[in-house]
C-alpha cells in the first residue's frame, strides 16, 4: 500500500505541457485531487477524475467537478469529451495501457490530447543500482514500485503511443539526477546514455485519424 503522501503529490511540474485555452480535462489516477485542482485554478476549466481507490477518490471529489471511483477500463461509462486526458505516473499501472490509450481517442474533443509523465526504467541511479547487485528488487515506491506492470524506456513510451494510434508530438526528460557520478558516468560514456538522467518522461500525444 503505498504511504499516504503519495496521494497528495500535486505534480505541478506538468502544467507546462497543457495545452493552451484548455476547457476540460479528464485526470485519470487522479488521488486526492491535488493536480486537478491546480488545473481548476490555472486554466479556470472542468476538471474530472477517475481514481480507483477510495478514500483518495472521496478527498478528489470535494475539489473536482466530477469523480468516478472506479478503474478506468472499458467498464467505465463517461459520457462527453475532453481538451486533454492526463496520466501522471498512472500507465504503467495498467495492465494494457495500449487499450486504455486507444479507449482515450473516443474521449477526446477535436484537436485534444493526451498528456501523461511516465517513470524511466533506465533513471541512474536505480538502473546502475539493479546492475551492480544483480538484483530486481522490487519496492514500496520509485521506478520498482511493486505495482508496477510496464516498465518503459524513452523508446518504448514513443512506440506505446505510435501502436495505439497517436503522434507524439513531444517528450521530455524531467526531474532530472544533480548526481556528479552521473556526470562523470555520461562523459565516460560519450553522453550515449544522457536519458538516464531523468527519472520521467513528459509525453504529449495526439491521435492520427
């Protein structure tokens, strides 16, 4: 179970990759509502959420315009269309976001997007960590998060949306490692493995029709 903080992160750094004029927004894995609401404040727009567990959902619920506590899969019945769906750290949770991705393209308005922040499986510090002991140890949070089911590379993430039918329009490395091994690790290496510097990617994608 993870602690309680970790439903409170308001991940601020991702409004940057919002599109502009945004009217709607959908946050799938939307916690206590913490990014949403910041949505709400910043864009003056209608926010909804989709969160699977409940008490989080219940504290999203009090800040948003509209929760649905459940797991979004194609179970879930949602009945307009957004400017943007986000997922924060949410996809790799999932045990085909390939079908949830192609589910978003029914709820997305004209020109809509997908916005999500997707863990690096090759951040530094883990990566080299894994390679030293030899060991996938699996953990409470982070990149080996134990409910995590994908893992992705900065590769993979472009060829997840490609294969479920959108065009990446942008991906960024963010939240990157100050580490000076790390420094001395990419110059060592001729800045071959420079993307492990970050332990997310943002990524903008929109559907090809």
């Amino acid at each position: 179970m993870p602690n309680e903080n970790y439903y409170k992160l308001n991940r601020s750094e991702m409004l940057q990759f919002l599109p502009a004029g945004l009217n709607s927004l959908l946050d799938v894995g939307c916690s206590e509502g913490g990014f949403g609401l910041l949505v709400k404040q910043t864009f003056n727009c209608t926010v909804w959420g989709v969160e699977p567990t409940e008490a989080p959902a219940f504290a999203a619920s009090k800040k948003l315009d509209k929760v649905f506590n459940a797991f979004f899969n194609d179970a879930l019945s949602i009945d307009r269309q957004f400017d943007a769906i986000t997922f924060n750290d949410v996809l790799e949770h999932m045990p085909d976001p390939w079908s949830v991705l192609k589910k978003c393209r029914s709820l997305l308005s004209d020109n809509g997007s997908i916005v999500a922040s997707i863990p690096n499986i090759l951040y530094f510090h883990d990566f080299i960590g894994m390679l030293l002991s030899k060991d996938w140890k699996y953990e409470e949070a982070g990149i080996f998060d134990k409910t995590h089911l994908r893992f992705f590379t900065k590769k993979s993430i472009i060829r997840l949306f490609e294969e479920s039918g959108y065009q990446v329009t942008s991906i960024e490395g963010i939240r990157p490692t100050d580490s000076k091994k790390f420094t001395l690790f990419n110059l060592a290496t001729f800045g071959y493995w420079k993307e492990a510097q970050f332990l997310q990617f943002a990524v903008t994608a929109k559907p090809v029709f």
